[in-house]
C-alpha cells in the first residue's frame, strides 16, 4: 500500500495520497484506517505531511461548500495556520508543532462534519428545531421566546422567522406585516412593521421604533419595555407603545396599570386603563386623549385570530360596557381577558364542527379542568334608536364568518349558560339591556344559525334581531400545545 522514498540519505514510508483522502472521505475500510494510523505514529515527519494533507483537504473542501464565507462571518471559529510559515529544524519542536497540527486536523475534521456552534449573538434564531419524523429536538437553553403567529410578515434584509420557532436574545427587524409572540412566562407582545425590537432577556425588551401591544398575564407583572424616550413597565393585563422614529412614545393603557419613567428622569408616573401619554427624548410627558385606532390592526393577531369576513370587527379594548357595544350591520369580537386554565369544569352546547339550525342538534359537553384556552364573546346588539327595535319588518339578516388560529374547544349559545359563565370568562357579570340574548335555534325567519367548520377554527355566524332581542355566542379556542396539534379532551354529554 506505501512505497519507499529515501530522503536526506535516510528511508522512510511514503503514504499514498488516495489512502489519505480515502479516510478523510470516510471510504477507508477498519484495516486501512489503522494502517494510516499506525503510519502516522511512526515519526514527525509522517504526522506532518499527514496535517499537510488535511489542511489541503480542507482548503479544497472549504471553497467547495462555502465554509470561507461561514468563518468571515463570524460564524466559524478561525483555526491556527496548519503548517509553519518557516523550517523548523528543531525535531523535538516539529514533532510538537506536528502533534498540534494532527490536534488542529482532528478539530477541523469534526467541525466539517458535524457542523459548527453558531457563535454570532446578531442572528435572530438561537436556535433551529431539527425535525426527527414527527417530532422536533428540544430548544437551546438560551431561547425564552416562541414565535406564535405571524400575517403577512416581511423580515426585509433578515432571515425569516416562521410560526413556532425559538428565539433568544437579538433584535428583530419587522419591515411589514404583524407577527405574535410569547415568552415564556406567558406574556405576548404583537408587533406591526415597519418596527425594531429587541429581545433582551425574560421579562426585559426594548422597542427603537413600531406599533407594540403586550398582554401580562397574572403572574409576570414587572414586564420591561425600554425606548428612546422612556421605560414603560407594566403592573398587570395589557397596553400599547406606538414609537416614532424620532423618539416619540404614546403609550396607552387598555387594561390594568402600568408605570412610565421618561428618560433621564427617576420621578415615575402610573398610568391605569383608559389613559394615555406622550413623552418625548428629551424626558418632557404630557397626558392625551385615550384612542385606540392605531392599535385596532394588531388586536386581531393579539388576541389568536387568523382572519375574518362580512360583518365581524373588533370591539373596542376599553372600557367593557358590553351594553354599549351596539350596532345594526355589525358583529363585534370582544376576546375575554388572557390565556386562562380552567379551575372547575365548563359545560358547552356545542362540541363537534358542523351546521347547526335547531335545538336539537346541537352536540354539548363539558372541558376538563385544567384546560388551557382562551375565550371570545362575539356579539350582535343592534342600536337602540336603531328601526330594528320598533318595526318587525325591519328585521335583517347579518352574516359573518371568524378563523381563529388554534382548534375551537366548544361554543356556549344559549342565554342562560352564557350568564352563568360571565364570571368565569369576564370575571364580572355582564349587563345587557335584554333578557334575550343567545341564539334563537328554528326554521323560522328570524332563527339563527351557526356552523363550525371540519378543522373547528372558523365559525359562521348567520343571525336575525328585532326588538330587544341581541345575539351573544361564547367560543372557547384552545391555548395549549399538544405535540401531535389535537385539541384536548373533551367530554361529550348524551
């Protein structure tokens, strides 16, 4: 297999080049294998041609498969030089030199064929679910960030980010669209582009510019949000940041309280639900008018909405005088508070997807306790100087369709288990100018109908009001996370 060469007056083995690169390429056989070994232990000199021959293999390999490119980037840890730049006629100090470059040799070698660790803090990932069949590798430790839900979003010159990935500390550049996302500890922030925010810790992030609205959920108060002009800290539920890009916050609580520190200034100011500020870089802050029609397009990815058709719209975050929530043409959503698991056991009229007209179709149930979801209220309320009230035949059909984004667990429509249920979801009882206010099952004009589709996420609404009839429907999405994306189990009742 090796030939003699003499050299210098002495013998020695020469390995054939095909042997070596046959073991770098993993085509050499066990034998082969330990006769190269054995070959390289004989003296110095081997294992330096040796190293010789895998950093040429490398080199090559490397312009073949981009690596350079990996290791200017920051991405590849740079390697000493291989071989020395200068004779080295020293033989203790090459057999050294020969035994680091075999060190440097293995190194590289394990480094091409498993992959390097990404050491780059900038990436926006920090970490890559691998899939293995149906099932994906655990997160890296430094991630505390789960991208839930994204529309339309365009990471611009950064690489995109998809729905589930991990992420850890890094900034996020969101040129357009809206995208969710939830920390570990529950809380969700939604972004709209163009935007710039920054993941710098659990409970800890800054925002350089966009539209931001956070959900706190019990639990995790002391959520951190840094900006060019002020820290906002929230005390509980939910609020929103809309930043310029010259440093102008307006900051407006929708639920709960949060606390304001302006810029270079240690006084701090509470602000609690239905108020609002502006505070600029130079630490000035002055109270506005409470408005939330610049937030009113992330409210639908916020709350866990995929979409929505016909006369849905989302009902005003604050405050939640559901009697006042009234219109002839519309239906409102109004999401129920956070993320929560079910303490008792909770009955529904409606379990399974299908079309549903009578009373008698319906398919009810019960959810188990524990069972994390999230609950909506969608309501019809025409108005109350509204034709609806006072002539029958002015009676009119409203028709709508809603895509959650995660399985709906069951539908609470009936008047009363909807009453019984207000303190449950809302954590109040709500006040309804009507003793009627669930779906009217029938065949005739004015019944409703509701369907749910074969994958559970869209609801359809069909319904007729007139009088001081209103139309209430309670729907109960799922907010865990089973590994195979079924919904939890539920209880049919027969």
């Amino acid at each position: 297999m090796h030939r003699r060469q003499n050299v210098g007056g002495r013998c020695k083995l020469k390995f054939p080049t095909a042997a070596i690169l046959d073991y770098l390429n993993d085509e050499a056989s066990a034998e082969e294998a330990a006769e190269l070994l054995q070959w390289v232990a004989k003296s110095p000199e081997n294992a330096l041609e040796f190293a010789r021959a895998c950093a040429l293999h490398a080199d090559l390999r490397e312009r073949l498969c981009g690596e350079r490119r990996l290791r200017e980037s920051g991405e590849m840890p740079i390697l000493p030089p291989l071989v020395p730049t200068r004779p080295i006629r020293n033989p203790s100090r090459m057999a050294w030199n020969a035994i680091l470059a075999l060190a440097a040799c293995c190194m590289l070698a394990l480094g091409l064929r498993y992959g390097w660790p990404n050491r780059s803090s900038s990436l926006i990932p920090t970490s890559q679910s691998t899939k293995q069949g149906n099932r994906e590798s655990s997160p890296v430790e430094n991630s505390f960030v789960t991208l839930v839900q994204s529309s339309d979003a365009n990471w611009g010159q950064s690489k995109n980010i998809e729905d589930g990935e991990r992420l850890g500390r890094g900034e996020l550049k969101l040129e357009s669209g809206i995208v969710r996302i939830r920390f570990d500890d529950g809380v969700e922030v939604t972004l709209h582009g163009p935007s710039e925010y920054e993941l710098l810790e659990l409970g800890k992030t800054r925002l350089a510019s966009g539209l931001l609205t956070a959900n706190v959920p019990p639990g995790a108060e002391g959520f951190q949000v840094d900006t060019p002009s002020g820290q906002v800290v929230d005390l509980g539920t939910a609020f929103g940041i809309d930043l310029s890009r010259a440093g102008l916050a307006g900051v407006v609580v929708f639920e709960g309280q949060v606390e304001v520190t302006p810029q270079n200034q240690t006084n701090k100011q509470l602000l609690s639900e239905g108020e609002s500020i502006l505070m600029d870089t130079q630490g000035m802050i002055r109270s506005t008018q409470y408005a939330t029609t610049n937030f009113e397009k992330l409210w639908p990815v916020s709350s866990g909405i995929a979409g929505s058709t016909g006369a849905f719209r989302f009902a005003p975050q604050w405050p939640h005088k559901v009697a006042r929530i009234q219109s002839d043409s519309e239906i409102f959503v109004l999401p129920e508070g956070h993320v929560t698991r079910l303490a008792e056991r909770c009955s529904v009229d409606l379990t399974e997807s299908g079309s549903y007209r009578l009373d008698s179709e319906l398919t009810p149930g019960e959810i188990d306790p524990g069972t994390r979801l999230r609950s909506f209220l969608l309501l019809f309320h025409p108005a109350s100087e509204s034709p609806l009230i006072r002539d029958p035949n002015a009676a009119q059909r409203i028709v709508g369709s809603i895509t959650f984004a995660r399985p709906v667990l069951g539908v609470i429509l009936d008047g009363e288990a909807l009453r019984a249920s207000d303190i449950q979801f809302l954590g109040r009882v709500v006040r309804v100018p009507s003793a009627h206010r669930g779906l009217e099952l029938h065949h005739g004009r004015m019944g409703d109908r509701l369907t749910l589709s074969p994958d559970r996420r869209t609801v359809t609404l069909d319904l007729a009001a007139f009088g001081q009839h209103s139309d209430h429907v309670r729907i109960l999405v799922d907010a865990s996370a089973p590994p195979d994306g079924r919904p939890p189990h539920r209880r049919h009742r027969h």
